[in-house]
C-alpha cells in the first residue's frame, strides 16, 4: 500500500514547537508572517508606513491612521485567548492522526474543557 504523504509527516516535536512557538511574541510574529509575508500592508489603502499601538495589539497605517488589528478576520478572532494558547491548541490537535477531543485538549493543555471547546469550532471553520 502506497504511503500518505500527510500521514507520514514529520510533525513537530513538543521542545521544538516550545522553542518556535512558545512566546506570544514568536506566536504574534508567525501571523503576521502568515498575513503580510512582506510586512504589514494597510487593508485601505495599500500603504506600509505604519506604527503599532495599544501594545502593539493593532497597526496603525501613517497615511490615514486606519487602525488594523492583527487578528481581526482570521480564526484567532474568535475568542480571547492568546495567541500562545491558539498555537499550542492547534499543535496538540494536529498532532494525531484522529484528532483531539476538546476534554482531552483542557487535560494537555490545563485549559478548561470549555476554553478547549471555543478553541475547536474555530479551527474547524477555516
Ligand atoms: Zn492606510
């Protein structure tokens, strides 16, 4: 029987994704990796002069002083956790092949079952 390439995958170890993953400020960093691959680009006009405001929660276009947040529009907008907890969800539940219940998601992680549960319908949704 021929290998699935996704089964077979390297995942990410747990030290390895702490050590790329495990600050807000690495988390924070990855979306807007993710979102602006060449740096933040105002969603009004297209400028990319900008400055970071409310600790650094939204980026403010210097053009128009449009404010953008991060994670408006995207999964992490859901709810409030952090992006650190997000991450670590996300890599929790991508790491078997079944998935992962949202009970057993709070007894990894310490997060209570129904922080567990806002965290699944999220990702499931993109
Ligand atoms: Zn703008």
């Amino acid at each position: 029987m021929a290998r699935n390439t996704v089964q077979f995958q390297k995942g990410l170890s747990e030290p390895e994704f702490e050590r790329q993953f495990g600050t807000e400020e690495q988390c924070r960093a990855a979306v807007i990796g993710s979102r602006w691959p060449e740096g933040f680009v105002c969603p009004e006009c297209g400028g990319r002069q900008h400055s970071l405001v409310k600790t650094r929660a939204l980026f403010q276009c210097s053009a128009r002083r449009r404010q953008t947040s991060l994670i408006a529009r995207t999964i992490f907008a859901a709810t409030k956790l952090s992006l650190r907890t997000w991450f670590r969800a996300i890599h929790h539940m991508t790491q078997t092949k079944q998935g992962i219940s949202s009970i057993e998601l709070g007894r990894r992680r310490d997060v209570t079952q129904n922080t567990a549960w806002k965290v699944k319908p999220g990702l499931n949704r993109s």
